[in-house]
C-alpha cells in the first residue's frame, strides 16, 4: 500500500507535497532549540522513507516544509 502511495516516486507537486504532509510531516518555522530542529527532520526523513521518495527529491521536498525564519 505504501509503495504504491506515490509509485516509488516523490516529488515536489503538490499532489505529492499533500501526501507527504498526510503521512505526518508538518512546517517548521525554527526554533532556537537545536533539538526541535533534529526532532522534526528526524520525522520527516521517516515520512520520506516510508513513501520511499528517491533521495533527489527529498531536498526539494524539505526546503519546501521550512516557512519563515527556517527558509530565510
């Protein structure tokens, strides 16, 4: 069931990002606690595997979760 959630593939539109998102990865807007930031990539990487996203995608992907002071 998972491998076919995104047919082995994982990239940034937004049928895919919605996905992503669904399976528990979320915003991060930063944090000025080092362990906050570990935590959340922790659990992203986890979404990412899951889904099996391919490991070029999953930079893209990332950068587009981090919002205000994260992405700047």
């Amino acid at each position: 069931m998972v491998t076919t959630a995104l047919q082995g593939r994982c990239n940034t539109e937004a049928s895919d990002i919605k996905r992503v998102k669904e399976f528990g990865a979320h915003d991060f807007f930063g944090s000025a606690d080092p362990a906050e930031a570990e935590n959340w990539l922790t659990d992203l990487e986890r979404v990412l595997e899951a889904l099996q996203c391919p490991d070029g995608d999953r930079v893209p992907l990332a950068a587009f979760l981090l919002k205000g002071n994260a992405y700047h």
